[in-house]
C-alpha cells in the first residue's frame, strides 16, 4: 500500500504517447493508484520499450476495447471506484465511445476527469490532432530558437504538468463543489508560459525578453573543446569577475545598458578569450568568483553528477535497471516506489477481466 500524499485515491488512464502518461506517472510516484486502460494492441509507444518504461512506472495496465459494449461496461465499473479519470483523445471522441464527458458529470458527480488534446475541447480547431512540434511552432515557440527542434517534447510535458495542476486542484475543491472537468489544451499551456513574452506584443511596452540581450548569457565553445555556459542577466559584480578571469581588461566596468548595446562585439571577445582556455579550469575559476556557469553535459553524463546522486534522482527498479524519480521531496523523502512499468493487460485479472487483450 502506497504511502505517499496522494494514497487512497485511485486514477484511470485513457491516454496514450506522452502528455498524459506523464501527467499519470506524477500522480502514481505521489501515491495515486493508476491503472492504465490500454487497447488491445497496447499503447503505441510500447513499441519504445524505453520510452514506454520511462512513463508509465507505478502503474497498472488493463487492455480493454471500449469500441465493444463489454469494455464500456469495465470501464463504466472501473469509474464507480475511481476519483480521476485521465483521457488524451481528440475532442468528441469519448462521446463516441460512449462516455461523453458531461454524461461522465452526471453519473459520476465526485469524478475529475482531465481531457488532455492540442487544442482542448473548444475553438475552431478542437477537432485536430498534433504532435509536440506542430504545436511549439503554432504557440511562436519556434521563432528565434537557434535549430527548431528541442531536445525534450516541451508542450508534450507542459500539458502533463498543468494536467497534473488541474486534477490535484479538482480533487481539493471535490467536497466544496462536487467533480469537475479540467480541459488541458496544449496550445493553451505553450502560449501561458510566455506571459512574458507575449506581455511586450499585447501592451507595446519593451519587455527584457528571453535570452537577456547580455553578451556573457549563452553557450560558448574552449579551446579543449569543451563548451561552457555563461548566465549573466544583469549582475554587474558577476560581469566585473568574468573579465577579470578572462583578462579582459577595462571591460569589466562596462554597466548592463553599455554591455546590451555592444552585446554583439562583446560576445566576440568572449568567445575568443574562452576559446583559448580548458573548459574545466574556466569553470572552476568563475565558480570561485560567484559567477552563474557550468558544464554543458551530456545525458550520460548528468546521471554520473555529483549533485544529482546527492538527491538520489535515480531509483533502482525491479527489473534491474534504474528510472528517473519524480523530483519531489517530502519532509526530505523521495515518494517514488518505482516498480517497472506493467506488461500489456497484465492487471486484467483484478478487475475480473480475462488474462491479457480480453476484448479482441
């Protein structure tokens, strides 16, 4: 039995990929009891048996066909038990299995029901379907960004993360009002992280804008090929200290304003003092002064990092491999119990359903 904040509550997962398994694997490391509500085939991603692992820990998986009316009855069984119920389908496709959502309010008065789409359930476009990019590029994420593609799904991950904000709101505010539904749009979720951003274009007031216009904020490339971050945004002691390193002469009484307008030129010589130095010594020299900097690391080697280990992000699993816990503490405590993630159905038999695909 679960231990962590949200023990007692039990969830039921009609998503799929990647937004809404996330949003799930919070909620199961914190405690909730999940199941997973699979297709007979299995959750595609199932085919990236990493991947798959990576989100779907703590977990249980039942493969039902709700195009059939003996899955609508399990899954209608399954929400009498349930306090949440997560979905990612497109908009209008649960009332076409059946579970139209405000069907859902009536007969489930106490249920949270989360709908994670691209677009969320209202609007033009409610109807489409999209992938993580096509919605970066709509929301104005892409303008500017130095390759297009990131190296995370970021809307994927926002839209899990506010799901995961919506469904602890709708279970705090249950016994004052009742259930409710939480509609998580991923579009919505990218254009609200840019408050900032889009705050200089609704108001037509100058904004600082992200990265700062400050020559020492960015990635730069040593001379042992090693690359360094540098992440000055307006501390002119830190500025003083880097030039002071880098032997940069008088530069280090330049003030913001000075450095943003000459940014251009300034970042040039950056660039070629750090070119000329190892990356190792650059950083352990402007860590000794206070100034904002680190490695650029590989995946691999994060895992090896020093302060990573300290916080005991990596679990051991059944299995024999390690996971990624999720990054709360709790007075001091990581809540994460980490089993594996489940095989296809392999929960079937606890809610009185055929071992493994039962409804083919």
């Amino acid at each position: 039995m679960s231990s962590g904040p949200l023990a007692g509550i039990v969830v039921v997962s009609l998503a799929e990929q990647y937004p809404g398994p996330f949003a799930t694997m919070v909620l199961a490391d914190l405690g909730a009891q999940v199941t997973m509500v699979e297709r007979p085939s299995g959750d595609p991603t199932r085919r990236h048996a990493a991947l798959f692992r990576a989100l779907n820990r703590n977990k249980r998986s039942i493969a039902l066909d709700l195009k059939t009316p003996r899955g609508q009855s399990a899954l209608r069984s399954m929400l009498a038990d349930a306090d949440v119920l997560i979905e990612g389908f497109r908009p209008g496709v649960m009332g076409r299995l059946g579970f139209p959502p405000e069907e859902l309010r009536r007969d489930f008065p106490d249920l949270v029901i989360a709908s994670v789409s691209s677009y969320g359930q209202t609007g033009p476009d409610r109807e489409l379907g999209s992938h993580d990019l096509t919605v970066q590029g709509r929301a104005g994420l892409l303008d500017g960004a130095q390759d297009g593609v990131g190296v995370v799904p970021t809307a994927d991950l926002v839209a899990g993360a506010f799901a995961v904000i919506g469904v602890l709101s709708g279970l705090l505010g249950r016994q004052a009002r009742g259930g409710s539904h939480v509609d998580v749009s991923m579009l919505d979720c990218l254009v609200a992280w840019q408050a900032v951003r889009m705050a200089g274009h609704l108001t037509g007031d100058e904004t600082t804008g992200y990265p700062p216009r400050e020559p020492a904020y960015g990635v730069f490339r040593c001379g042992d090929g090693g690359s360094v971050t540098l992440a000055i945004a307006g501390e002119e002691p830190q500025w003083a200290a880097l030039c002071d390193v880098l032997e940069l002469g008088d530069l280090g009484e330049l003030r913001t304003g000075e450095r943003e307008s000459r940014a251009d030129e300034l970042r040039t010589l950056l660039s070629r003092a750090l070119g000329a130095r190892d990356s190792g010594d650059v950083i352990r020299r402007l860590e000794q002064r206070g100034v904002s900097c680190g490695h650029v690391r590989r995946p691999s080697d994060v895992l090896g990092d020093p302060q990573v280990k300290a916080r005991r992000l990596l679990l051991d699993v059944s299995s024999g491999h390690q996971s990624v816990r999720q990054p709360l503490l709790f007075d001091g405590q990581a809540v994460t119990a980490c089993p594996d993630a489940p095989a296809l159905g392999e929960h079937n038999e606890l809610y009185g359903l055929d071992p493994v695909q039962a409804d083919r």
